[in-house]
C-alpha cells in the first residue's frame, strides 16, 4: 500500500503483519538488506508509483504479482553484501549528521524561546519596578503594563468560506501543518485547490493572526503574509492595535506562560483542543504600543544571528539528504562499484565539533517532512 513512499523494510524478528504488507523470503542466497534498497529506489524514482493501481493520492496498490515480474539488478552475493556493508556505513554516519544538526537547530530555537520569555514577561529594562499580574500561572510583571482579558483585545473571526467556490480555490490555504513549531514561521504555502480542500474555512485578512487550537503544545502560530484562507482547526485573530500589535501577540501566544495554560485547559477534553471561551476568557499582559515596537526590535535584532545559523543547519541537512539519494542510488544500480570500500563523509560536510548524539535520543526522525505535518487535516471541526 505504501510502497511507493519507499515504506520497504527488512523485519528483524517473527511476528505478524497485517494482509496490506507483501511478505518476501529470499531464495537462491540473495541478501534482504540489498533487495529493501533496491526496492526503496524504484519508490524513490516513481517507478512503483506508475506500476501501483488506485486512484486517490498516498493510496495506491502495489500488488506482490507486479512486483515479481520486475527486473532487478542482481550482482554476485558477495557484491551485494559489500553494498549493504557500504551504504549501512554510510546511512549510520549520515543519520549522526543529520540528529547532530537536528539537535543544534532545537537548542538555538530554545535560546529564541528563552529571549522571547524574558523579553514579554519582564521587558527590556531589569531595573524597571514589578507588581503581581493578578494571574496566579503569570507572576509578577513590569509595573506599567496593563493585564487584560483575551477578549478585550482581541476578536476572532466567526463564519466559514466553502473553498469550492471559483473566487476561494486558488487562495492560498494555510493550515497547521505549514507552520513551524514555536517559531512563527510559515514553512511553505499551498493553495486550497491543490489540497483539495472541501469542508469550511476561514478567510484570513492580511496581518491576522493566525493561531491552531490542535495540539496547543506545538505552539503553532504566523501572521498572514497576505489575504488567505485557513485551516477550521485554527483561529483567525484580529487584535485591537491601539492595545497590542499583531506581531507582538504571536509572541505571547507562544510564551510558556500562554502554552501551558491552554495545555492544560485542551487536556480536559478527549483530544488536545482549545476551545473558543478557553482563548477568549485568557489573560494578556503588554505594555505601550511604543514599547512593544521597542521589544520587537530588540527581538528582531536577537533572532537575527540565531535564525541564520539555523537556516544553514537547515541547509546542511537538506544537502546531505540529497547526496544520501544520490550515493543509494548509484551504488545500488552499479555506478559506483564499493568492493573493498569504506564510507566516509563527503570534505564538504565536516563532522568535527558536531553534538554529542546517542541513538535513542530522540532525533531519529530525519525525513524531510516534520512529524506532526498531517496533524488536523482529515478531522477539521469548527468549534
């Protein structure tokens, strides 16, 4: 079934599948390990995708019968044995690469989170005088800043768009998944045609925020770049700009303070979700307009180093994967002959003062897509 997405795999121990998977036994003295790449690189190149049948996307059907008829290149045994020893060596010391700069990219998104905590919790000046918020999860603030509830600043947008219609299918439709965790940062754009988008949206102006109440720990949160529409799993929020700015917002929205309350509150019902009330009857705590284009300012000018690094992590990662295809594919159909070979990593990608990564730390994931990117999509629900 998910063949064509390379979902191809050598089991390492008896057990039991369910009748969606093609169990293969290898005869003759052929290597397993040799065939899964072989396999991952038909899926890779489209070529089980044309042979698959089926007419929705990701859905498609692979049957054993077609895939018995293909013809595969097949070296000697020990041939293929070299192979599997080489590019092992090779996904090892790249997967290292990859957790390494994976785990560089969460410490520097941590050091934003701890600049964006100090910065909207206490300001920029460290003598300024404090007061109790009255907000028992919130402490202590500045004492010339105000304390209001989310519903005195702030209005969400009521009412849905069919995105069917001529004048919606070509907007832009921004959902959950497009947005980068606890950054604010919107990862990429589809349309709501090309997503096939049937169920109500919401229309999204320029300069709103745009807020997901799924999963309210992820710390989704952007600002729309521009008229759109969005997901029914996330608010459209239009905050009053003489009180707090919409940039200044998304901050708040992804404080600790914030989160954790709305975790909490989502936790009470069967699936992390932040209801309407929840978020409008939530406490906000901001200083002067003038003071939070001042705090901006000073975050825009914290984050620029650390987001440059991050991009060029990003970048390395995205290079290495790229290389990791090209190096599969032409040592498995014999471009590249690697008997009496070893793996070592390309000049261009320096493993030398890279973080210290175990392989159970959690850093595992290394596809190109992030783990929650279908969160939300087949489930939409107004509130």
């Amino acid at each position: 079934m998910d063949a064509f997405a390379g979902a191809v795999g050598v089991s390492d121990s008896d057990g039991k599948g369910t009748p969606v998977y093609s169990v293969c036994q290898p005869i003759n003295g052929a290597n397993q390990y040799y065939y899964a790449y072989i396999v991952r690189e038909m899926a890779r190149t489209q070529w089980i995708a044309a042979l698959a049948t089926g007419i929705r996307e990701r859905s498609t059907d692979f049957r054993y019968n077609t895939f018995a008829n293909q013809l595969i290149p097949l070296p000697p045994p020990d041939e293929q044995a070299a192979i599997v020893t080489f590019l092992d060596a090779a996904e090892t010391r790249i997967r290292r690469y990859i957790r390494a700069k994976q785990k560089l990219i969460k410490l520097l998104n941590e050091q934003k989170q701890a600049i964006i905590q100090q910065a909207v919790t206490r300001g920029l000046n460290p003598d300024a005088p404090m007061k109790d918020s009255g907000v028992e999860w919130l402490g202590e603030i500045p004492s010339h800043w105000e304390v209001r509830r989310f519903k005195f600043t702030c209005q969400i947008t009521s009412g849905q768009i069919d995105p069917r219609e001529m004048s919606y299918r070509d907007h832009v439709l921004i959902a959950p998944n497009h947005i980068e965790s606890g950054t604010g940062r919107l990862l990429y754009t589809e349309t709501a045609d090309e997503q096939g988008a049937i169920s109500g949206k919401y229309f999204v102006k320029d300069g709103q925020v745009i807020y997901s109440k799924i999963r309210p720990n992820l710390r989704k949160v952007t600002i729309a770049p521009f008229d759109c529409l969005c997901s029914a799993d996330m608010y459209p929020i239009t905050p009053n700009n003489q009180q707090i700015k919409p940039n200044y917002l998304m901050m708040l929205l992804l404080s600790k303070q914030i989160t954790q309350f709305l975790v909490d509150a989502s936790l009470r019902v069967a699936m992390p979700k932040v209801n309407r009330e929840v978020l409008t009857n939530c406490w906000l705590w901001y200083p002067s307009v003038e003071e939070q284009d001042i705090i901006m300012k000073y975050l825009d000018d914290k984050f620029s180093p650390l987001d440059i690094a991050i991009e060029f992590a990003k970048n390395q990662i995205a290079l290495i994967r790229e290389y990791r295809t090209r190096l599969i594919a032409d040592v498995v159909t014999g471009k590249v002959d690697v008997r009496g070979l070893t793996f070592a990593m390309p000049e261009a990608f320096d493993e030398d003062g890279l973080l210290d990564v175990d392989e159970d730390d959690g850093y595992l994931d290394d596809s190109l897509l992030d783990e929650d990117e279908l969160e939300g999509m087949d489930d939409e629900q107004p509130d």
